[in-house]
C-alpha cells in the first residue's frame, strides 16, 4: 500500500503537471494527466476533488494576479476542467453533493456567449448545478427560469455596454426580482468587459455582485451561493 | 544602393522622406502632415509652393518656375514644390509651410488606376467617392467628365474620440437625439472640410467650386454609415436585425445638400449588405471584380472590422467580424511606420524594457506586430499558447524596427490572438458554408488598412491565413475606395451593384456555436491547418 503522504505528493505532482498543460492551453496534455492518474489507480472522486477542484481553485488564484492572462487559458482551465469532471462524474459510485444552483444566460441583445461558457465550465466543475438559458435572454425568462430552477444565482453576462447597461438587462431583472418580491430569493451576478472597464456599473445597473472575468465568476457564484445558503 | 531622401528643414521640425523618382516635393509632402500651400493643382500657376535649396544638386527650373520666380529668387535656391522632381537626395527649407490640416494624400499604392468618364456631367463635372472606415476616412474629388482623378486624402475619423469599437459608438449616439445629431454632423463636416482642401489645393477656388460637384459616393461598413445619416443605430444593435439590411438613408438630402453647399450633388449612401457587413465590402468585391475570379477565391477586407467574401463560382458569401484593437492601423502611410515587418530585429538581454523610457512605443503596425510574434515563436521565445518561454522574465519583450524601439507585451500577443483568431474562424466557417477546404482556395486577395501590407510568411505561420501559396495571394490597399470609385464614374451604378448583390449570401456568424468553437481553437499560434 502506498503511504498517504506518497499518495499526497504523487496528486501534487499530477496538480502541477496538470495546472501547466493548462496554463499552456495544451488540452490533450492536460487529457494525459488525467489518464496517468487514473492509471495509477487514482479513483474518478479523487481525480475530480483532490486533481481537478484544486487545480481549478489555483488557476483562479493564479489567473486572478495574473492580468495578462489570455483568453485561451482562460477558456481551457474551464473548458477542460469542465470535460474531465464530467467524464469523471459518470463514475461516481455515488452522485456527489450539489452546492447550489445557477441560470445564466447573456443578456438580452448580446449573443457573445463565450464568457458564459467560461463561467459554467468552472461551476460545474465546483458541483454547481447550471442550467444554461441561451443568448439573447429576455429579463423576464432570467426570472422565470431562476423560479423554476430553484436556483440561488441568476447569472447575466454582457459583452457590451448597451446590453450591461441597458434597460433590457440586469436593470429589469432587478426590476422584476422587486416587483415580484423575489429579492430575498436570488443573488444576481454581472459579468462582461464593460463592468472591468466601469467598477461601479454593477451596482448601477442593480447587480449584487460582479466578476472580472469568466474563471473568477466561478468564485464570485459560489461565494453568493454560500452567503444566500450557509 | 541606398534610397535618396529627402531631408526638409520647417523652423523646428525636420522631416526626412523617401523620394519617389517622378514625384514632386509637393506630392511627397502632401502624404505628409507637413504641407507645401497650394491653390493651383501642382500646375505652377500659383507659385504659392516655393521652397528653398539647401543643396546644390538638383533638376534644372521647369517654364513654370521661370515664369514665377525671379532669377534673383532663382539664384538663392528657391524652387517650386510643385514643379521640382528630384532625382537626387537633396535637402530643402520650407519657411512658410501650409497651416496644419488633418488631411493627407493617399500613398500612390493605395489609388487604382481607373478608366470611366461621365460626359452626361459636363455642367457639374466633380464627384467625390468617399468610403467610411471606422479608424479612418479616404476620399478622392474626381473630374468625372474628364475622367480624371484631382485629389486624393485620408484622415482619421473624428468619432474616434468616442471609442475605437464601433459598437461604443453606436451606444454613445443612441444615449440621446442630440448626441446621435451632434456625430452625424461632426462627421459630414469632417469631410467637407476634405473636400473643401482638395478643392482649394488641387482646384483653386475652394468653395466656390462647390456647385460644380455633381456627384458624390460614400461606401462603409454599416455603423460608420449608420452614425454618418443618424439612422439606424437601435436596428444595429439588435441582433434580430443583424441577417437583414440596415437602412442608412439620409431622411432629408436636401437638408444634406445644404448643409454641405453642395446644391447640385447627388448624395449617394451605398446601402450596406447586411447586419454588420458594410457597402464597403460590396465596393472591395467591385475593385476585384470577384465575381470574374475563378471560384473559391476568398477576398479579405482587414481591419479593426474584418469582412469576408469567399466567391465559390455561384455564390459570394459574405460576412464580417470585429478585428479589435489589433488590427487598428493607426496610420494608412507607410512613411508612418518605418520599416514596419521587414526591420523587426529582436534585441538582445535585458528583455524587459521600460515602460517609462521615452523611446519607448507600446504601439506597432498590425503588420509589425504580426512579423515580431512570428519572429518571437520562430525563436521560442513565446509558446504557442501565447505565453513567453519560462526563460523569459517579466512582462514584455523590446523589438527594433527601425527608428522606432517598443515592447511586445503578453497584453498585444493576446489581442493579436483574438483578432488572428476571429479571422481564421471566420474563414474557415465560410469554406465550411460553401463545401469548400483551405486546399481548394484558387485566390486569396487582401485589402483593408492591415491586408495590403500584411507580412504573408508571418500571417501563415502564425494561422491568420491558411497555407495558400504567396503566388495565389494578391494585395491590394483601397479596394472599398477603388469599388465607390467605379460607382462613381458608373452612368447606372445600380446596374454594376445589381449582378453582385443577387449573389450575395449574408453569412452572421454570431449565431453559428461551432464559429465560437472554431474562434477558440484558433487562439493558438500556430499555422492554420494545424488549428481545424
């Protein structure tokens, strides 16, 4: 049997491996590291809480102080992060435990949905539930669907200023979470180029709270999920 | 053999120009912001344009400048600018140049050779082809009776101050009727102010030639067009309209007529072909007659917006994407940026170079740009995720080219991966429209600010462009102005649009998911082929 400290520092050397076939936007590299875990006799939970999570936690941490980040390694920590957890999660023995719940769409008027797609492969790969409403998303759906869903969060992305800042967007979300007396229900959390170049606009525009970009709003869902649901 | 130059001493300022054999000094400066004044064409009848020898050695004085200059004014060296064609490297003072404009002359290498008149216009014989781009503005005054182009300029547009995205743009005009008004207008009389410095240099007379413009011509993408009329902004920006024509038509041309001094104009707006995809493309497709190329040749339109038609023997489908920043040529003149990719020379360690040293510019040509990221991953210093090499410290990278010293930063590798990534994408969506793979492509033809003068090898090896011979590619500057000059000297310019527009297929690739897929694969650096 191999000691729990050589286990420990086997996963390090996975996580490490891993994290720079990331950080080098390599998807079939990062693949192999999967596979060789696996092979090794890693099981699919260890793989995907002990490989997978971390390394996504760290690429957020890393990618968060690193501003020059580009958008590819952005999209490949979530894409393969997303890819792996999935195929991992099929060979759960049990279904692991859901922390919460999002819809999350673009805006209505915007059909950029590749920050979107940024931000759900890091929640799914977090084990949170998404359930993708699309592009182009009227406020009313954002709501009618977050009912639906049960969700915690309704997550809104927009690429350009007339869509985050319009009327049509999170200002009637807001609108609607008020008139319904849903407020106390939902967090809502803004994200797109336009609130990076105004800070503020997310409050603006009615937002309880905003992301960077598409790997930190993993972490920004998941802190309004723990807020709204301790 | 070095080149001969021309060195020009202005109060403070000195310039240093190459010489075009067969050019005057007056349409050597007119390409630059340091102008000769002019009121007679470059004829020599107004002898405004002198300008003193500081050498000995150039061409003899021409009639024109015998007649206007005394021998004692002759004897000290002053020469008309319009009249001297140096064939030697020569020296001059310019002690009282023209007051500063924001116009230039288009470089020679971006005005086609034309043929067409119009003698239905004897009575209004000038016409003005203007073709909007969203960085800059191109215009050429015309004598369509006698078929014969007087002028040409190009500036930048003033809308820039209101973001270089067009779509900023189209949300700061649609914010109030005032300020949608306060751009059309800014922007109309940015370009009679054009055709009014063309009228007075290259005319004579300025203004009161006005009446006598019979004709004028404007091509654009779709915003420009959009922000020029203050129509159709709230349509553009909804994706729901982006498969359809925007309409862009000036409500009262009359009013335009007017406010212009242009009494006997007919104000033409090429309407744009759909969504995004402007009436500049349908101008490029004109200049290049694709329609009359083999099929599966692709014509690219390079610049902050990126527009596509891939001719495929029956159908031109056509779309366009935004390039972004990257491709925001910041200035069309060659002159401009000295050297740009051929002189891109990696300097040695330390590699970071100081953002605060005054020889320092954090903006390159596109072109050069792309020719030092290509030198960058040839040498492995940056990897094909558009990272450095571990080896590399800090932030940035110092190039030379030429004169001028800058940093390549993690931040422009990243832009120019985006607006590589986007073009490829869409490339490759169109050949997958029309059946079509990169080995079947007959042609490519670039134009636009960044496709005439791209680097080719560096635009393969880094999968901007797919692998097609250099043979199969042609460039071209100014073919959305060359295509709204054949409008211009068309007597039915419906007539050439309407065989092109039956043909036209709109392609909006905002709504196509596999685009997005294609766009992601694409980031990396690394040949075409390689990403798909």
């Amino acid at each position: 049997m191999i000691p729990l400290h050589s286990v420990c520092a086997m996963l390090e050397t996975y996580i490490t491996a891993y994290n720079n076939a990331v950080f080098d936007t390599d998807r079939d590299a990062a693949l192999q590291v999967i596979a060789q875990a696996l092979a090794a006799g890693h099981t699919p939970e260890e793989i995907v809480f002990e490989l997978v999570i971390p390394a996504v936690e760290e690429m957020m941490a890393q990618l968060s102080r690193d501003l020059d980040a580009n958008l590819a390694q952005h999209f490949m920590t979530a894409q393969i992060a997303a890819e792996v957890t999935e195929k991992m999660l099929e060979q759960f023995k049990q279904p692991p435990k859901t922390l919460g719940r999002v819809v999350i769409g673009t805006a209505r008027g915007d059909l950029h949905s590749l920050g979107k797609r940024i931000v759900m492969g890091c929640l799914k790969t977090l084990m949170v539930e998404v359930r993708d409403l699309g592009v182009n998303v009227p406020a009313e759906r954002f709501v009618e669907e977050a009912v639906a869903f049960d969700a915690q969060v309704i997550a809104i992305s927009s690429m350009m200023v007339h869509t985050a800042n319009g009327e049509q967007g999170c200002r009637k979300v807001r609108r609607l979470l008020r008139e319904q007396q849903l407020e106390n229900r939902f967090r809502v959390v803004v994200g797109g180029a336009p609130f990076r170049f105004d800070e503020q606009l997310y409050q603006a525009v009615g937002a309880d709270d905003w992301a960077a970009d598409g790997v930190s709003a993993g972490k920004v869902i998941l802190r309004q999920i723990r807020e709204l649901s301790p | 053999m070095n080149a001969l130059m021309l060195t020009l001493h202005a109060g403070e300022k000195t310039l240093h120009l190459p010489i075009i054999p067969g050019f005057s000094i007056r349409e050597l400066l007119d390409t630059t912001t340091l102008r000769v004044r002019a009121a007679c064409g470059g004829s020599g009848r107004c002898g405004a344009c002198r300008v003193r020898l500081l050498t000995a050695e150039a061409p003899p004085c021409t009639r024109s400048e015998r007649e206007r200059l005394s021998p004692q004014l002759r004897q000290e060296g002053w020469r008309l600018a319009c009249q001297l064609r140096p064939d030697h490297s020569l020296a001059l003072e310019l002690s009282n140049p023209a007051p500063a404009v924001p116009w230039r002359s288009l470089p020679v290498s971006e005005l086609q050779w034309l043929r067409g008149r119009l003698p239905s216009m004897r009575k209004t014989p000038l016409g003005v082809a203007i073709d909007l781009g969203t960085t800059h503005l191109r215009i050429t005054l015309w004598d369509c009776a006698a078929g014969r182009r007087l002028a040409s300029r190009w500036g930048v547009n003033p809308q820039e101050i209101h973001g270089s995205d067009p779509l900023n743009r189209l949300d700061y005009a649609l914010h109030s009727p005032e300020r949608s008004k306060e751009m059309a207008t800014q922007l109309r009389q940015t370009l009679l102010d054009a055709v009014q410095d063309m009228l007075t240099r290259e005319v004579g007379g300025g203004a009161s030639h006005l009446p006598h413009i019979g004709r004028l011509m404007i091509v654009g993408n779709t915003a420009m067009l959009s922000l020029l009329s203050g129509q159709g902004a709230a349509e553009l920006l909804s994706p729901d309209n982006w498969q359809q024509p925007i309409a862009c038509q000036p409500i009262d041309r009359s009013a335009w007529q007017q406010e212009w001094g242009l009494p006997n104009a007919h104000i033409i707006l090429v309407d744009p072909i759909a969504g995004f995809i402007g009436s500049d493309l349908l101008a490029g497709i004109l200049a290049f007659n694709l329609l009359e190329a083999p099929a599966a040749t692709l014509f690219l339109d390079l610049g902050t917006n990126l527009e596509l038609a891939l001719w495929d023997g029956a159908v031109l489908h056509v779309t366009s994407v935004p390039g972004g920043s990257a491709f925001s040529l910041l200035s069309p003149d060659p002159a401009a940026w000295p050297g740009l990719h051929e002189e891109v020379t990696l300097l040695h360690d330390p590699l970071l170079q100081q953002a605060d040293n005054a020889n320092c510019v954090q903006a390159f040509s596109p072109a050069a740009l792309l020719e030092a990221v290509a030198l960058l991953r040839r040498q492995g210093i940056l990897k094909v995720s558009g990272r450095f090499a571990p080896s590399v410290a800090g932030d940035g990278y110092q190039l030379q080219a030429q004169m001028l010293t800058g940093r390549i930063t993690l931040r422009a590798v990243d832009e120019l991966q985006r607006a590589k990534a986007a073009c490829a994408a869409a490339i490759a969506m169109l050949l997958e429209k029309a059946r079509l793979h990169w080995q079947d492509l007959q042609n490519i033809w670039l134009s636009g600010s960044l496709g005439s003068r791209i680097p080719l090898a560096a635009a393969k090896e880094l999968g901007l462009l797919p692998p097609v011979a250099d043979a199969s590619i042609h460039q071209q500057a100014g073919s959305a102005l060359s295509g709204c000059e054949k409008l211009l000297l068309a007597e039915e310019y419906g007539e050439i649009l309407a065989p092109v527009q039956l043909r036209l297929s709109p392609f909006n690739l905002a709504t196509q998911p596999r685009y997005e897929e294609l766009f992601i694969t694409h980031l990396r650096l690394q040949p075409y082929a390689a990403s798909q």
